[in-house]
C-alpha cells in the first residue's frame, strides 16, 4: 500500500517558517531541513483505484505533481536525497550534501526533501525530472542534475559561479568567520 | 520487462550500440551483488551538449537498465575531451568513484 502522505500547504508553511539560525560552520548539520518533518496526508484522498498497469502506475497524478511543484518552489535551493542532511541515507546523497556545505550554501536558502520518507515522491520525482537516480539538485525551480554532474560542477567551478549568481550563499561575517575556522582546523 | 541480468559487459555494449560510443568503461560497484554500476562513455554525441544533456542521454540510452539497478554513475566526454583527460592525468582516468566508499557504494538498498 502507497503511503498516502504528499508534501502539503501546510508544511511548506512550516519549511518557509524554520528558524533562521544561519550557523557559520559548515558541518552539514547547518543545514537542517524540512526532511524530517513528515508529510501530511490531508490534501489526499484515502482511496484511489489501484493502478491498471504499470504503465499506468508510472503515470505522475497532478496531485503529485503540484505537490512536487511546491517542493521544488520551498527554497532557491531544493534538494531530492535518501536520508537527511545530518544522516544521509546513501552515499551520493551524502556527498551531495557535502558539496553544498562546502559551497557554503545558506541553510536559509536551502530545503531537503527525503524521499524515503514518501513512496509516492521517491517515485513522482524521477518522473517530474525525467531523472532516474536520486539525489536530485533544483536551484531556482530548475533541475540542475544528480551527484555525478554536482560533482562535476563542483570541480570544475561551475557550481560556485552559479551559486554566487543566484546569490545563496552565506555571506559576509559568517563567510570569514567560518573561513578562519576553517584554517584553525 | 524482461528479466534480463544486467553486467559490465551488457551494459557496455548497450552503449557502444545506442550511443555509438567509441569506448565504455563499466565498474560494478556494488561489492558483489551487481546492482550498481559506474562508467565512462565516450562518445562523438556528446559533443556540442552540456553536462546535463549528455546524462539525459545516457539515461535515456539505459532507461531499462537503470531501472533495474540500484546506483547508476557516469561520466560523459567527447572523444578529444578524454585525449586531453588521458594526458592530463596520465592514463589516470576512469570511471568516477564519488560517493562511494573505496569504489563500492553504499546504502543503495533503501
């Protein structure tokens, strides 16, 4: 039986809602999500009939899909993974969440959405971004790739300059702060 | 879907046929039981597209294969991007390992 529970209003109220503590040090822990709050099931019917084929059952509901549409919109930075930011559940994901403290992408600007958590999400979202793997990277509402092109954009530069430009990043005092940190370690 | 096993071998033909790739490279990093693959595929219809599309690409060539298998990982380069790759580090080069813990990936089977 599919869990019923899709992404609601409501918690992407609570997602735009969380704590503004923009803690300077780049452990991953900074960046702490709505991934585990758990999803509401109350935009969903309890029933539905169960899927013919599976062709079919691959077929994105548009309940699903505002749903992800509303995910995807919850911060300039989205990201799909397995787990959650402090306890990733797999390793691309975790390097992916790596790269994005490396970064220094401002928890304030970022949202994480665990898929395992929800069937029907780990499911739609490959659908919704024609992509087969997780995690998934979205910034500013596009599907920028999986962990192997966020690597790639990492090494190669790519990554910053679009992250300086969507200007997510944590800036000023706490960038310094957390560069002398850094050299402390 | 047939249950058809998937393997270094079937998978890089899969490429060589459906991309015209000119060479393929596929590591089973699933520490034995065959279910996640890394690579690097080369090919001349890479060329003229960026990172993303070159994946769409691949996925799109693997859509049965990937689904069938936990991990999937690929790096894509033109024919002159691998020549330079291949000076640059020496012969060094290959399938990318990131995200994995000593070439075998872990916790895919959530």
């Amino acid at each position: 039986m599919l869990s019923r529970s899709i992404l609601s209003r409501r918690l992407l109220r609570q997602t735009a809602a969380l704590p503004t503590t923009a803690t300077a040090s780049f452990s991953t822990a900074a960046l702490r999500l709505p991934t585990t709050t758990t999803f509401s099931s109350s935009t969903r019917p309890l029933l539905r009939p169960a899927p013919a084929s599976p062709l079919l059952r691959r077929l994105l509901s548009d309940q699903t899909r505002q749903a992800i549409d509303k995910a995807v919109s919850s911060a300039p930075i989205v990201l799909f993974m397995k787990g959650t930011p402090e306890t990733p559940q797999c390793g691309f994901s975790r390097a992916s969440i790596q790269i994005l403290g490396l970064q220094g992408v401002d928890p304030d600007k970022f949202a994480a959405f665990n898929v395992l958590e929800d069937a029907e999400l780990r499911q739609g979202i490959k659908e919704y971004s024609d992509w087969p793997t997780i995690p998934q990277l979205y910034i500013d509402k596009e599907f920028v790739g999986g962990c192997d092109i966020i690597v790639s954009m990492h090494q190669n530069g790519e990554l910053a300059k679009l992250l300086d430009e969507k200007k997510v990043l944590v800036k000023g005092e706490e960038a310094e702060a957390e560069a002398a940190e850094a050299k402390k370690e | 879907m047939a249950e058809t096993s998937i393997s270094e071998s079937s998978i890089k033909e899969a490429l060589t046929l459906r991309l015209k790739a000119t060479h393929v490279e596929v590591q089973d990093m699933s520490g034995g039981c065959g279910q996640s693959f890394t690579s690097l595929i080369v090919s001349p219809e890479f060329a003229g597209k960026n990172s993303l599309k070159r994946h769409r690409l691949v996925n799109a060539a693997l859509k049965d294969e990937i689904a069938q298998i936990h991990a999937w990982s690929a790096k894509c380069q033109t024919p002159e991007e691998w020549e330079k790759e291949k000076a640059a580090t020496g012969g060094n080069d290959g399938p990318p390992l990131d995200g994995t813990s000593e070439g075998k990936v872990v916790g895919v089977d959530q």
